[in-house]
C-alpha cells in the first residue's frame, strides 16, 4: 500500500529530510508502508549534488540547504507543490531510469488534466511547457519554460526527495539562482499560464494520474 499524506501549513525543509530518511529506512526494513508525502515549504534555495556555486546568484535571499539529492539548485516555496516520494524502486524493478521516466510520466499526466502538455527534453531535468507567446529562441525553437523540477535520491533502494509542480509561486524567487543551471530558459506555473488552478485541485489530478503511471509497477513479496 501507497500511503498518501498532505501536510497543512508551510513545513521546515531539515525537518522534512530528517522525516524522509527515517520513512525510508522504515520502509527498506519492512516497518512502514511507501508515502507520497505533499508538502509546501517557507521559500528557500536547495543544492543537489551537481550545484555550480556559481549558479547561486543571490546567497543572502534565503535560506540555502545542501541535499544529497540529485541535480542543481533549485526553489522552494509557498504556492509550490513539493511531492516527496518514498518508494521502493527496488521492488518495482531496480530500474532508476525507469523510474525517473515514471516521475516525469506522472507530472505530465497530472498536468493533462488541465488542459496542458508537459514535454520532456534530452540534457534538462524536468518538465517543459512550450511557450509560443515569447519571442523565439536563438536558434529560432519556440520558448519553453519549466514547471516541474525533479530530484531524487535511493537509500537501499527506497526513494526519497522527489517533485515540485509550480501552482502560483512568486516566479521572481527563482531570479535567486540558475535553476537547474540552465540559463536559455525560464520557468512557469500554472496560474501563470493563465490557469486558476489550486493547490488542492492539482493534488487530485496528482493522486488520479499516479495510479494510471505507477499501479503495473507496484511492490511485490520479496
């Protein structure tokens, strides 16, 4: 069973990474049941293993965490849906670039819901929407900008850390940073894009739509 939970309020990062190893240490021993855990956090700068101190424009803004997850910098805050996943990739195939694939699928699925479609792009992490209302690329490419960034980490072969799905967060927070060192690109959110989605709404889409992506690759016994 996938334990679903929903924090109210704005919850502490170091507490959350501290909430997560310990669920997933649980989970690797067999003492607790994988959680999909939906979170939102006082706004702050997080450093994955791949950050470029470079990429961290203004230091002083907020709060900077270093994580063990994968990838660069990025931006939490309020209006920003985080979804930590703790899964156990391990009894779903040893597969972590299936996995990720599933992560992105799940996004993509969810974004669908309202009428958007997610793109995928070789060489950046994450999920893309076009945007055909800004001026063209350099290279004459419609513009795309990011909506959902994605981070994760195995620890005997249980996920931890996971997604964040832009909702209505201050865009100007990311200015703080290169998010995901990517600099020919910008970043959206569904409100945004025009849409009045809520938080809650984008929770249900997310709780429908991961068991379309990840229900043919659920546990089993050992």
């Amino acid at each position: 069973m996938v334990e679903w939970r929903i924090e109210p309020g704005l919850t502490d990062y170091a507490g959350a990474v501290q909430a997560m190893e310990a669920r997933a240490a649980d989970i690797a021993a067999g003492r607790a049941d994988e959680l999909v855990w939906l979170v939102e956090h006082p706004p702050l700068y997080t450093a994955g293993t791949s950050a470029d101190p470079a990429d961290l424009r203004a230091p002083d803004r907020f709060p900077v965490h270093e994580t063990r997850r994968g990838g660069q910098y990025t931006y939490h805050g309020p209006g920003q849906r985080v979804v930590y996943v703790m899964l156990d990739v391990g009894a779903r195939g040893r597969d972590v670039r299936r996995f990720v694939a599933d992560l992105e699928a799940w996004v993509i699925a969810a974004l669908a819901e309202f009428g958007l479609t997610g793109h995928i792009r070789d060489g950046r992490v994450g999920v893309w929407i076009q945007r055909p209302d800004k001026p063209r690329t350099a290279s004459g490419a419609v513009a795309e900008d990011k909506i959902a960034a994605i981070g994760i980490r195995l620890r005997r072969w249980v996920s931890f850390h996971g997604i964040s799905i832009n909702v209505e967060p201050d865009l100007s927070h990311f200015d703080g940073i290169v998010p995901c060192g990517i600099t020919e690109h910008g970043v959206t959110s569904l409100v945004d894009l025009g849409l009045p989605v809520t938080m809650a709404d984008l929770d249900v889409a997310l709780a429908r739509s991961f068991s379309e992506v990840f229900e043919a690759r659920t546990p089993h016994p050992a």
